[in-house]
C-alpha cells in the first residue's frame, strides 16, 4: 500500500515538473544586431538625419540569462543592460523586465526560453 501511494506521488509530480518544463514560452531568434551610434549629422538615403544603426553580430555559442529591454518594433528587442539586439522570427508577446533563456548554437538560429 505504501509502495503504491509513494508511486502515485511520484507520477504526480513528474507531471506537474514536465509542465512547469514544457510551459515555458520559446521563441526563435534569427540574428543578434549591436547597436552603434553614429556621428552628429550622419543621414540616411533620404537625407534624414541617423543616430544610430543596427548591425549584425555574432555571439559566441552558449547560454545566456537575459533580461528584456526596450521593444525596437514588434519583432526586435533589447537585451537589457547591452547594446545588443534579438531579432525573432515572429512577434512574440514580451513585456520590460521579462526574462528568460537565450540558448545560441554554433550555427543557425538560437532560442529565447521565457520564464514564467
């Protein structure tokens, strides 16, 4: 009887660990951009004035704790504290202080694991 009530536990919260796991929200990041500023007077194609620009960056392959900074558009978002940049491959719904998982692979497309 024992054996059997320790079992039932065991399963119930296995379950309730997988879905805490499988709960958290993940969404594709398709590059990293650094944000460099440029020099007072500095114009675009159309000649309006430019104060920064975003480039295209690598990161060395890994893990990363994160923190949400300001929203560029839908789909670029700060890493606060950095001049960094995650841009996804859809608009996720993040919010200022969210923070979460950026797991970045040697090649290809990383993933932004948000907690809960």
């Amino acid at each position: 009887m024992k054996r059997t009530f320790f079992l039932m536990v065991l399963a119930l919260w296995a379950i309730g660990a997988w879905a805490q796991i499988t709960a958290a929200e993940e969404h594709e990041v398709v590059a990293v951009y650094e944000k460099m500023g440029l020099p007072d007077g500095s114009l675009d194609e159309d000649g309006d004035e430019v104060k920064f620009v975003f480039v295209p960056t690598d990161l060395d392959e890994g893990t990363y704790n994160v923190e949400i900074g300001e929203r560029v558009h839908s789909r670029m978002y700060q890493i606060k504290g950095t001049n960094l940049y995650m841009e996804f491959r859809y608009s996720p719904f993040l919010s200022t202080f969210d923070e979460g998982v950026l797991e970045w692979p040697f090649y290809g497309n990383g993933t932004f694991f948000e907690r809960e």
